[in-house]
C-alpha cells in the first residue's frame, strides 16, 4: 500500500508545472528566498505528509526548509523516515510541496535512488541549500 502510494505520489509530481528532473535541466530554475518556519507552521507540514503515510504516527522528520514565493505561499522541502507496510522504516524520503495558511499541500515524496536525488537536487537549487 505505501509503495503504491508513494509511486502515485510521485507520479502526480511528474505531471506538475515544474517537475524535479525536468526542472533541472532547465534555465528557469527559480530560487526562492529562504525563511523559518514557525512551530505551527512545522505543524502543518508535518500532517500533510503524515495524511499520506501509512503509519502516521510513525514518521520520523529530518530537516525542513522553506522559500517564499511571489506570491507569498511557501515552497517547502524537507524529509521523513515512515514505516512502510510491512512495519519496516524505509529511510530518510525527500519530500516537497506548498504551505498556505490552512494546511501543506505535498507535490511529491521519495521514491527509487534516482527519483530522490532528483528531488533533492530541485530542493537544493529551490532553495539554495548547500
């Protein structure tokens, strides 16, 4: 069920404006100017990929970042180790998507090797993380 979650997960970030392999081989990355996260707003991001999840209540996150948009809504990006459906952790998975003031809206989460280095790269170039 997990794996076929994130597989469609992934596949709906595949089909989004800007998708992360496509995005890096192109000119118009946009860098979006870091800001902090407040706890609600850690909050907020952290039950939009948790409603996705398997074991909600088991997900363990890594760092999260975010970037301002234009137009004011978050870019964020970040990761998160969560049990799959055989009770196993799966490892740290990047994860990225958009926070408004309601809720965190994930566009895609993890994947094979080569998907997730393809979304941290997006992450790091978004963002400027080093």
């Amino acid at each position: 069920m997990y794996l076929w979650l994130i597989l469609l997960l992934f596949l709906a970030g595949c089909s989004a404006s800007d998708p992360p392999a496509a995005q890096l081989q192109s000119d118009q990355v946009r860098v979006f100017p870091r800001v902090s996260l407040t706890p609600d707003q850690v909050r907020l991001v952290e039950s939009g990929v948790q409603r996705i999840l398997n074991d909600p209540g088991a997900a363990r996150f890594g760092e999260i970042y975010a970037g301002q948009q234009p137009d004011g809504t978050l870019y964020v990006c970040g990761s998160v180790d969560a049990r799959n459906s055989s009770g196993g952790y799966t490892g740290d998975q990047p994860f990225y998507g958009t926070l408004d003031q309601r809720a965190f809206t994930p566009t895609t989460i993890g994947g094979d090797e080569v998907q997730s280095r393809a979304i941290e790269a997006y992450c790091r170039q978004q963002l400027s993380l080093g």
